[in-house]
C-alpha cells in the first residue's frame, strides 16, 4: 500500500498558523508580483474564488467579502515544508517528497497494524506538531492513493484519512472520481477522453491498456493500470543529486536598462550561490538567460542564453556574480522590454572534491574564511546585510510583495508576539 | 549555594573544519583523538526541532513566574499540554501566554502569573485553541538585573 500526504491548502494553512486572527476568515495567497491567486481557504473558495484567477478579475468580490490577500512568502512556506517532511519521516520510514506540499509513503510492512489506527494517529500528530493540517489517502498505487487523498478531503475532511482497501472501496472511488480529476490526465486529456465516452475514473479503469497507449501515451497507459490496482510508478526514495540549482523570477515592471537587470541577476547569484554553500556544493560553471514576456502578442521576443566555465569551480559570490554579469554583458541588447533574467550553476560537485588548482589554494583559503564570514552575518542580521556591490540598492526590478506576511519562523524579529 | 561548572560552548557555526582547503598536508593533530562534541543551545533547549517555534513575550501577564516583556518563549507543539503547563493559546485572534490548569471541581481555566489578570474558565471561550506549550525562555539576565530588588 502506498500513501499519499498532503498539506490542505498549504499557503494559506502556512499563514493562518501564526495568525490567530484570521481563523475561520477566507484567506487567499497571490502569486509572485501579485498578479493571480494560487491558494485558498476553504471560506475563500466557498465564496467563489477560483484557482489562477488574476487579482484584478477578483478585486471588487474581495473588497465586498473582506477577503484577506496575502503575498506569497515563500521563505514561510519552505521552512513549514521542510519542518512537516521531516515529522512525516517520524511516522513512515519510506518517503518521496513529492512536491512542497506532497509526500508519497510506503506502508509497507504496517500488516499487522491496524493500518487506519496509525495513518489517523499519524495524520493527527503531523497537523498537531506543524499547525498546517493534512490529509493522508492510501491505495494499492500512486494513482489510487491520490484518488483516495482527493476522497479523504472532500468526504471525510475532519478524520483526514481515507483508504481504499477493498475492491467495492475502489470501484466506489472510481464511479465518484471525474476522469479530469485523475493523477495525471488533466483537462485537455480530459476533454478528449469525455469525446469517446470516458467520463469517470471507472471509464478510464475500463479501457484497452494498449489503445491508451497508441491514442494517447505510455503515461495515460499507467495510469490505466495504476487504477486497476496495478502499481507501476514505484515510489522514488533516492532523490538524484542535484545537477545544477538555478534561480529566475520576473520582474515587477519590465526593465529596458543594462543596470537594473545585472543588479537583479546579481542578487539572483548571491542567493544560489548560498543555496550552493549550505548544500556543500562548487559550481563548475554558470548559465544566464534573459527573457521578454511571451504571452504579450505585441512585444517583440528574445530569449537568449550564454554558458560558461568557472577558472576553478567555486562558491565564492563575488566570482560567481562577475562572471554571470559578463555573461548578461554579451547576450543583453537594448531595445526589448525584457521581463525576466535567470541564472543556473551547472557542473556541482561536493566541495572537497579536489579540483583545486594549485596554484589558486591560496586565494581559495581566504575566499572560504571571507564568504563564512559573511554568510554568518547575514544569517545573525537578515539576508544581505553585507552584499556584493553589484547587488545595489535600488531594487526597482523587484517583485511586488505588498502584502508580505512577516517570516515567522527563520527572522528573529518576526517571531510571533505572545501577550 | 549554586554549584556552575563550566564547559567549552560551541560557536554557532555549526562545525570547525579541521582543513580549511581542501589540499591536506601536515601532520594530525595529536587533540584529534580526544575532541569531544561541543555544547549547542539548541541541544539544551530543543527535544523536536521540526515542532519547535520562538515567540516574543509581550507584557507583564506573567511576571510572577519570573517571565518578562521581551522574552523569548520556545514553544514545542509536540509537547501534550498538561496541568500547570505554560501554554501558548489563540485566544480571540491573539496568542496568549497562560498557565494551564485542569481541576475537577472548578474545570480547565487559564491563569495568568499577574494578580491584575483574572483566570479565564475556557468554556465561557469562543474562539479558543491551544497552540503549544512552552518549554523554555531565553533572558536576558543582564538587561534585566535593574528590576530586583537586591
């Protein structure tokens, strides 16, 4: 059997725990630069708040129903995640961190416990301990827990748990499952599975394995299998070594100027590069990429990129941002109104790997003291207290984040304040 | 009389490299072989740290157990809230610091360690949860020895 837990609407979970006066008020999460809404309450989505619309669509119903908007605080949002993948893993000893907000477990080997008993206990403790309740669905594979997640939170929203466990239990989960509402399927299948008559999860159960394939994909083909009981996509406990970390967000205005975009970008690398260092990292190389907004139908687009190969690989900010600016230097031209730039570290390797160059030891034992240093300060004093000078100070790329809740749980001066 | 032995603390910089470069040349220390795990606060003060938040104590609801504005409060969620606990609750919209007490006769209240702040019988509550309880609180002695009267 394998589970799938899930957060019930995380973000906005995240942000009531350290808030006890919006309890039981509808609450809403924005999206970077505030332009649409990717979480809900549940008192939000009874008033019709729908998933992805952009705020101005919603503006008037927020205002009429006191809607509270947050945006989104993604420094919350992945300290809670990480603090609840790690109480999970104080329950279930098999576990695929799934998304943010999703983690799949084996209960493998519960055979002679009462299976409900424990996932219920579990369920309890995990929403307890963080304070961002969950729901747990079990089934015989991937696909069918997710049917049985889905079940548990519409159904059985105050126990949280609901299990598939008999084959009445499955066909009853199936018959009550839209076909668009399957791990996996998505409208746009949907839609093409409602023209030949699937129109439940049961329909899809029903069909040819092998047509699945030939009209639709290998994918569609498991699915099928998965939700006849047949378990297909194994649980993914290794999680491959990072490859490469990367970090891109839009802008809040577009930017036309050479100078706000490397101030951007530099900020970009300064936070990779500490991402690099805490997972104990060097970089072997970068890649930069600048982009405009594709979805405008009148702006003219561009889209380049540009790699490149550190002297040694490295973790040092100052370097890593040098030569990312370079990089912008030679792909940047004037005359787009560029929407947002990206920056990737290729190439990692742990940092003892001894691709030193000899004769840069040296400098290296001083860049490992000085970035300590600073990482220490900054983590003592709020992120970029000391920066590199090409990060500036004028921001004006920044995201729109009006609506910022305080970091409640990685910035001392934003913990909760107790009467 | 107050017996303090004192240890060796440990930075806050998780660990000391022994090598800063990764080119290792030299001779061991002879110490190696006898260093022992330096002390953490975090070890003292944190028994589940994915359950575990800070929280600043505002007010002086709880002087009489010694607790002052500006506190900070380690709050475990882990921790099952128990007679005559220190409790972090969501009292209408605000978090409240409250000692718990669970009697028979006279039912759950909250009590405040502060003569000016009448006991709370939690079933005249609307809008009432426990968010916690409080396991440890840093002071800051040495801002605070102004206020004794000694």
């Amino acid at each position: 059997m394998i589970g799938i837990i899930d957060c019930n609407n995380f973000y906005a979970s995240c942000e009531r725990n350290f808030d006890p006066s919006i309890n039981g008020l509808p609450v809403v999460v924005f999206s970077n630069n505030d332009g649409a809404i990717i979480a809900r309450s549940e008192e939000a989505k009874a008033l019709g708040i729908t998933m992805a619309i952009p705020i101005f669509e919603v503006k008037k119903l927020m205002q009429k129903h006191n809607i509270i908007g947050y945006s989104s605080n993604y420094t919350l949002y992945g300290d809670m995640s990480a603090r609840i993948k790690s109480i999970i893993r104080d329950f279930f000893h098999d576990v695929e961190d799934y998304s943010i907000d999703e983690s799949f477990v084996s209960c493998k080997g519960f055979k002679y416990r009462d299976l409900f008993t424990y996932v219920k206990d579990a369920r309890d403790k995990i929403s307890h301990w963080s304070g961002v309740p969950v729901s747990i669905g079990i089934g015989a594979t991937k696909t069918l827990a997710k049917v049985a997640n889905r079940i548990a939170k519409k159904k059985y929203r105050d126990v949280g748990v609901y299990i598939i466990d008999t084959e009445e239990k499955r066909l009853d989960a199936l018959r009550n499952t839209d076909v668009t509402d399957v791990w996996g399927v998505g409208h746009r299948i949907g839609k093409r599975l409602n023209s030949v008559g699937v129109f439940n999860a049961y329909d899809l159960s029903m069909v040819d394995e092998d047509w699945a394939k030939r009209q639709f994909s290998v994918v569609l083909q498991r699915t099928v299998y998965e939700l006849q009981g047949l378990s297909c996509i194994p649980l993914e406990l290794v999680q491959p070594a990072k490859q490469n970390i990367a970090s891109q967000k839009s802008f809040g205005i577009y930017q036309t100027e050479f100078e706000p975009i490397s101030e951007a970008l530099a900020n970009y690398t300064a936070r990779v590069a500490e991402k690099l260092r805490k997972q104990k990292f060097v970089a072997g190389g970068l890649t930069v990429w600048l982009g405009t907004n594709n979805f405008s139908k009148t702006d003219a687009q561009y889209f380049p990129e540009i790699s490149t190969v550190c002297d040694v690989p490295t973790d040092y900010t100052p370097y890593l941002i040098k030569r990312a600016v370079e990089g912008l230097k030679a792909i940047y031209r004037k005359g787009y109104l560029y929407k947002r730039v990206g920056v990737m570290l290729t190439d990692l390797r742990n940092n003892t790997d001894g691709t030193q160059n000899l004769f840069l030891a040296d400098t290296r034992n001083k860049e490992i003291e000085i970035i300590k240093k600073v990482d220490r300060i900054n983590r003592l004093n709020g992120r970029d207290t000391v920066r590199s000078a090409q990060q500036g100070f004028a921001r004006e790329w920044k995201m729109k984040q009006e609506h910022l809740s305080p970091k409640y749980t990685t910035r001392l001066q934003d913990i909760i304040t107790i009467k | 009389m107050a017996n303090i032995q004192v240890y060796r603390f440990k930075q806050s910089d998780t660990e000391l490299p022994l090598f800063l470069s990764n080119i290792q040349a030299g001779f061991p220390s002879p110490a190696d072989d006898y260093l022992e795990e330096c002390l953490s606060l975090d070890d003292i003060c944190i028994s589940n740290a994915a359950s575990t938040f800070l929280g600043r104590v505002t007010g002086q609801s709880l002087k009489d157990v010694y607790i002052y504005d500006g506190d900070i409060a380690v709050i475990d969620k882990s921790e099952k809230p128990e007679h005559k606990d220190l409790v972090v609750c969501a009292i209408d919209g605000e978090f409240n610091a409250k000692i718990l007490h669970i009697d028979k006769l006279q039912g759950i209240r909250l009590l405040s360690a502060n003569p000016d702040y009448p006991p709370i019988i939690i079933q005249e509550l609307t809008d009432f949860r426990i968010w916690g309880v409080i396991t440890f609180v840093i002071q800051n002695v040495k801002n605070r020895s102004n206020d004794w009267h000694y």
